[in-house]
C-alpha cells in the first residue's frame, strides 16, 4: 500500500481550535486516496526555532520506508518568528535535502500555510516583528521547494479561509481550521497529491563523481515512468514491445571514456524512448486540450565537456528536460483516460 507521512504544526495534529478532532487533516488524505499515513504533526511547531522543528523531525524519521512526504508548517514561524526570512529559507532548505538524501525517489508536498490573523493581523502583507510577512514567507517556501525539485500547494489564488470568513472556516477566529474546513483543506491537498502522484522526479547529480551510476538510476526510473503511462492507453495504443530496463549495461568502475560513452548513449537512448511515446500520443490525439496541436519532440543534448561541472551542469539540464516533457505527457493522459 501507498504510504505517506506528514510532519506539521497543530492544524495537521487536528486542533481545531478548541479540542483535537478525530481524523486530522493527513488521515483525512489517506481515506481519500486509499493510503496508509503517519501523521507525526506536533502542535506549536516550526520551520525555524523552538521544539521539535522542521529539521529535528526530519532526523528523527525514516523516509525510506514512505512513498509521499506531505510538509505543513508556517504559521507560528510567522507569529512567533525565530529569525529572518532568509534564516527560514535555510532551515527549510536543510530539512528537505536531508529527506532527499533519506530517499531520492519520496514525492514531497510542501502546504503552504493558511492564513493566520493573530496578534490582530489582517492582511498577508502586514510584516511580524522580524520585519517580514505572511506572503514573504509564502514565497520564500516556494522558492526553496522549487529548488529541491518538491511540488507545493499555495492557497492564496484560491483561499479556503479569508479574513471575511474567519469566524466561520476558523474554530477560534484566528488561525485553527473548523472541522468542515479540514475536510475541504484534505480534499484538495488530497487531489494536489495525486497530481504529484503521475509526475516524475529525477535524482540530481551532486557534487560527486558518480555520474553514471546517477545516469544509470535515473534511466531506470524514466523508463518504469514510461511504462507506467503506457498502461494507462487502451492496449491498441501501446508498443508491442516495451522494455523498462536500460538500454545499455552500467559500467561500474570502469574508464572515464567508457562512462562517458555510456552516459552519451543512455541519455540518447531515453530520448527515442520519449519520442516513441510522444508519437502514439499524437497519432491517438492524446495532447494538449487547449489546441489539440501535437506534443513536440524531446532532442536531447549530452554533456560532451570534458570538466565535471560541465558533466554536472549539462546531465541536470536533460533532467529538467525529461522531467518537464514526461510531466506534460502525464497531464495529456491522464486527461484522456478521466
């Protein structure tokens, strides 16, 4: 079974203000999506400072044994801030790289926070003490997750909770969703994770020098990924052959040239693997909706300097490339097969 665990503050612990309800928001995700969870949330907790921070609850769990990671914290860090807005960038960046060294392949949410109108503040742009706001950390978070390549769900655009209903989505008025909002809240960050759910991550070369083992993995997971679409078509759209293990054997320790051959012919094998997907999807009119233009090709560029951070600069990129084009692709059917 799919399992997910959460770590978070008092609104995923289930306060509603005034008592604990008795499926908080995480278990309410879990009946929705048929998953198993941990919700290990802890009222009164942070990104940044205090007991039992983001960073601390990252070292005291094991994410390899999770399949999704869903993240809610915010607003004590701004009510009761513990820094700058840069000091929480910091943490939050600490506590998802460290879940990304735990498990590559863990899909991570980030929630970001619902509005908070302690301390008589009104508006997402009314600055704490520390001279920042609600919005400034809202972008903050952004920014991180989207630098450790983690998916988030902001609630601005489409706010849940506002200052004009607070006394009614809010159990004390101020900060602690009502049970009714609760359930509206894991409705959609149940629907926001099973978006997460068809889109694919791929692992980034670091600053080591196992870049065909990098290159090895991650060839694997495209290809599982691809498969994994395939059987998503009527089976008179798919190949009648479709192989998920890599088309070349990993080298192991063996000549850098030999590795780099291997990372050049592995990536251009991959492309024509998209390709050939992209292809039935056209032929089958499994696109864009808005146009039904056919999906481009995928042309793939292999690192080819001879410096690690051209071989590091260059393989990130064909992996934002892939990620970005297999992601379209998921979108396209799992829109046709809806």
């Amino acid at each position: 079974m799919t399992k997910m665990i959460c770590l978070g503050d008092s609104i995923m612990q289930g306060w509603d203000g005034h008592k604990s309800v008795a499926t908080p928001i995480p278990q309410m995700i879990g009946q929705i999506n048929g998953w198993q969870v941990d919700n290990k949330a802890i009222g009164g907790t942070n990104f940044l400072g205090g007991d039992n921070p983001f960073t601390q609850m990252v070292e005291k769990n094991h994410f390899e044994n999770y399949d999704y990671v869903l993240i809610g914290y915010g607003v004590n860090d701004f009510s009761y801030p513990s820094g700058s807005i840069d000091d929480e960038k910091r943490a939050i960046n600490q506590g998802l790289q460290a879940i990304r060294a735990a498990n590559p392949l863990v899909k991570i949410l980030v929630e970001l926070p619902t509005q908070d109108f302690r301390n008589n503040v009104i508006s997402l742009t009314a600055k704490n003490g520390r001279g920042w706001s609600q919005d400034d950390l809202c972008n903050a978070i952004i920014e991180v997750a989207k630098e450790n390549d983690c998916a988030y769900y902001d609630w601005r655009p489409a706010p849940l909770i506002t200052y004009l209903n607070r006394t009614t989505t809010l159990g004390d008025s101020e900060v602690h969703p009502t049970l009714a909002t609760m359930q509206a809240m894991a409705k959609v960050l149940a629907d926001a994770l099973s978006l997460v759910a068809r889109q694919i991550t791929l692992k980034r070369l670091d600053d080591t020098f196992l870049f065909s083992e990098n290159v090895a993995i991650n060839a694997t997971t495209v290809l599982t990924f691809i498969k994994s679409l395939y059987d998503q078509l009527p089976p008179f759209f798919r190949p009648k052959t479709f192989d998920a293990k890599p088309a070349y054997a990993y080298p192991g320790d063996s000549s850098d040239r030999l590795r780099r051959q291997y990372m050049i012919k592995e990536l251009l094998s991959l492309g024509l693997a998209i390709n050939q997907l992209i292809s039935v999807c056209n032929k089958y009119h499994v696109v864009n909706p808005e146009g039904f233009k056919p999906t481009s090709m995928i042309s793939m560029d292999p690192p080819r300097g001879l410096t690690f951070d051209d071989v590091k600069d260059g393989l990130n990129r064909e992996y934002q490339k892939i990620e970005n084009k297999l992601n379209e692709m998921s979108e396209y059917i799992a829109n046709f097969a809806s």
